[in-house]
C-alpha cells in the first residue's frame, strides 16, 4: 500500500474537502485530486463519493480511515523525531582510524568535538597494521595505505600524504646498510602483518622483502627500539625527525624515496547524518594541525 497515498487520503477527510487539504499540503488541487483517484485504482475500491459540495465515504473509505489515522499520525511523529537528528546533532558517532596517526593530535581534535556537541557520544577505534575490512559498523573510517584502497561501493575522499623515510640509530651508522638489497637482509623492526617496504623511482613503485624479530604496532615504541639499536625502521617524519635533530636517529639515503602513506576518510553514503558531517568537516577544518607535523 502507497503510505503517501495514504497520507493524502487521510488529510483530505480531516479537512474535509480536497481544496483545504491541497492548501494545507502545500499541493495543486488538480494534483491532489489525480493522487486521490489513483491511490483508489491502485487499492481496486472506491473510498470518497465526490459531489460538488461535499465528500462522503464509501464503506472501504471508512474503515481504511478508522484503521489508517492513528498509523499517519503516529508515522507523522516518527518522520518529525528522526528529523530532528538532521536539524540537531546527537547520537552516537563511531570512528576508527590507525594507531600511529598523530596520537596527541587526534586526542585534542576529538576532546574539542566532543566539547563543542553535548548531545554527540562518540566510540573511537584505532586499527594497526594491514588496512582492516571495511566496515558498516563505523559511520567514518579513517585508513592508512600507500596503494590504491581496494575497489568498492564506498565513499573514499583523500585527505593529505604523510611523508615517512628509513631510519637507524646514530650510534649503529657503520652497520646501515647501503642499498636496497642489503636493507632486505637487515634485522628491521616491523608491524603486524608488514612483510615489504614500498618505495618509488620516479614512476616506478618497488616492494622490498623486509623481516625482523621485532614487532610493535605501536610507532613510537618501534622508534625507542631503533634509538636502542634493534633495528631500522620505517617511520613518519613528523615523528622521527625530532630525535634526528637530536642526534639519536639518522634517515637512511637510496636512490629511491620510500612510499608515502595516503590518509583516506571512508564511508558508505554521500548522505551523511548531520553528526557525521559535522565530524567530518572538523577534521577537515582542523587538518592544518596534522600538516604543521608533517
């Protein structure tokens, strides 16, 4: 049954004539009164004899309105309280993004939120490691990857490139290695499920075999692990860079750059809930923060 149609009919038989109800829908008579005749062709039953002074109900029309307006009114307050979480934020907001992005930046972007929307709860996951399947679960999901995200039925929007480089202590520099087949044979320290280091001359893009005993999917813990001399590691400038100029790490040089990661946002409809857009566009209007750290 057409609940639009049914609408109509209800409204029409409060107002008691198609003129007022066309006025207070906001609809062409001629409109109104086509919708009327085909919502009856389409139920197969006469429900309103029309005259020209009055409108009676059929004994079908009386039962459908009997049965149907309790239904209308009550739909009519569901459309009304969902529509308030478009012209009003509130509900719960899930994120995920990954464990080495920008931490203390993330924390501050997220308290601010939160701060500035009372009536928005909001559940934030961090993933580590390979890029995660993407998931309903979350209404924004924010990824890492240095290839193209896998082909899908999502909504993908690039946001910046994190620039990262090789590093080894300072105290370990004789035993760095000097090209990119002796950085495959080196103990490097790694995350879950990280096999190769991508790294690019000029359009080319190469994988290199990378392995170590060492595995921590936190970045910060892998970097005081290269500091103490355990390995090389790939790290994001932002955050190895200080303790370059410290003196405790040095960036390894190829002749080719290692791959930048690509942070993507991802979700699954270009309608958005206004809790989600308004996260989304604070990220974005915030986002010169995380570039000041790159």
């Amino acid at each position: 049954m057409d609940l639009n149609g049914v609408a109509v009919f209800i409204e029409t038989i409060k107002q008691g004539s198609i003129t007022r109800a066309a006025q207070v829908l906001g609809r062409p008579k001629s409109t109104l009164s086509r919708q009327l005749s085909e919502f009856e062709d389409q139920l197969g039953v006469k429900l309103i004899e029309r005259t020209t002074r009055q409108l009676n109900l059929t004994e079908a029309g009386r039962e459908l309105f009997t049965q149907a307006q309790s239904l209308v009114e009550e739909l009519s307050e569901i459309q009304t309280s969902i529509g308030a979480y478009q012209r009003q934020p509130k509900g719960n907001l899930t994120l995920l993004w990954p464990q080495e992005l920008f931490s203390s930046q993330m924390a501050d972007l997220i308290a601010e939120f939160v701060q500035s929307w009372p009536q928005i709860s909001l559940c934030g996951t961090q993933y580590f490691g390979s890029l995660p399947a993407f998931d309903v679960a979350y209404d924004l999901q924010f990824l890492l990857h240095q290839q193209q995200l896998p082909p899908s039925d999502w909504i993908a929007r690039s946001l910046m490139s994190i620039p990262n480089d090789i590093y080894i202590a300072s105290h370990c520099k004789a035993k760095a290695p000097k090209s990119l087949k002796a950085l495959s044979q080196c103990a490097c320290i790694l995350q879950t499920n990280e096999h190769e280091w991508l790294f690019r001359e000029g359009s080319q893009v190469h994988a290199i075999p990378v392995n170590g005993r060492l595995t921590l999917n936190s970045p910060d813990m892998r970097m005081q692990a290269a500091i103490r001399g355990l390995g090389v590691v790939r790290l994001p400038l932002y955050l190895a860079e200080p303790y370059v100029r410290r003196g405790a790490l040095i960036a390894l040089k190829f002749e080719e750059k290692p791959v930048a990661d690509q942070l993507s946002v991802i979700y699954k409809s270009r309608q958005l809930p206004l809790k989600t857009r308004l996260f989304l566009e604070h990220f974005q209007n915030h986002i010169g923060r995380l570039y000041s750290q790159v």
